[in-house]
C-alpha cells in the first residue's frame, strides 16, 4: 500500500522533534498491523487549500505503483484560516481537489486540528464541519479532529510546549492515535 499526505505545516510535522509528524506515526500505526504501507509526507509550510489544489497531482502521479493500493490523505484548513483564505475558498479548493482525488485512488479527509488562538481555533472549528459535510456529499470518509484535540490534554500541553499552532511530538503522538482508532481511518487503512 502507498499512503500520501497532502497538508500545511501540521501535515509536515513542525514542532516534532522527531521529525514524523503524525502522519509518519499513522503509516507506523498501519505497519505494526503487518500492512505493508510505504507512506510519503507531502505537506508544505503554509500551504493553504488552494496551494494544494494545484500541486498534489504531478506528486501524487509520481508516488503511483501499478498493481499497489494507492491512499490519498489530505488535511488542511489551519494553514487557511491563519493565512486569511475565506472558507468559501477553502471550500472551492478542497471540492476541486477531493473530487479529482477520487478518480485516483482512495482518499481520506483528516479534519483541521484545534490552535491556542481563541478567534482562530472558532474559524478552525467551522470550516472542519463545512469539510465534514462536504466529505458526506462527496463520499469520502472524513476524521473530525478539532473538538477531540481541544478536550486532550495531552495535546493541549503539546500545543502550548509549543507556538500555540504546532504541537510538539507527543502532540502529533495524540492525533495520530485519534486518527488510528477513527473507524473512518480503520476501515480505510483495512485495518478491520
């Protein structure tokens, strides 16, 4: 199985010192079940849903193997809503995107994840359930994230151990195990 990862910084893993993020420690999370998963971060610092619209194709087609199960994951939205990208354009973006997905391969949504920033974390929380009801209508499975990070404590300490935006390691420790035990993720990983 090949897994990529389309995102911002979060997808990328800034603020882990072991460099992984939590999509290094998803494709981990799928290989200790005996799944033989090859997973390629693609997250770029600051990039927004309509940055990525535009490039994950080329990289996408150039991590596709004939005959292997082929995995699109994509999470955005902070990178959005620090940046001042309204959601209709997030939304624009993420239609565009999530749609041409689909002809590709399996894809998966992993929704926004909660900041230290009041006004922001509020903007966070309505545009991850715009993409959950988009998600719905476009049929892909989707993996709230934004309410069970802010309950966490141990991602809350690793967001203020952090810039308020990135968590540190054990933060995407955190999300990661949320996204393992989603049954979205399971079901799409095979991991049932």
């Amino acid at each position: 199985m090949i897994i990529t990862y389309f995102g911002d910084s979060l997808t990328l893993g800034v603020g882990d010192d072991k460099g992984i993020g939590w999509a290094g420690r998803v494709t981990a999370g799928v290989r200790e079940t005996g799944v033989d998963a090859t997973g390629y971060n693609l997250g770029v610092r600051k990039d927004t849903s309509v940055n990525i619209q535009h490039r994950w194709k080329p990289e996408a087609m150039l991590r596709r193997m004939p005959g292997t199960p082929f995995k699109l994951v994509f999470s955005f939205g902070v990178a959005d809503v620090m940046n001042g990208v309204s959601s209709e354009e997030s939304l624009a973006g993420a239609v565009a995107t999530l749609s041409q997905a689909k002809a590709m391969g399996d894809v998966l949504l992993i929704g926004p994840t909660p900041v230290n920033d009041t006004a922001k974390r509020e903007a966070i929380t309505t545009l991850s359930r715009m993409q959950e009801g988009l998600a719905k209508r476009l049929e892909i499975p989707f993996v709230a994230t934004v309410d069970a990070m802010h309950r966490s404590f141990v991602y809350g300490q690793a967001l203020n151990d952090g810039d308020g935006v990135h968590p540190t390691g054990l933060g995407y420790a955190d999300l990661a195990d949320h996204i393992l035990k989603s049954n979205a993720a399971r079901a799409f990983f095979g991991l049932e």
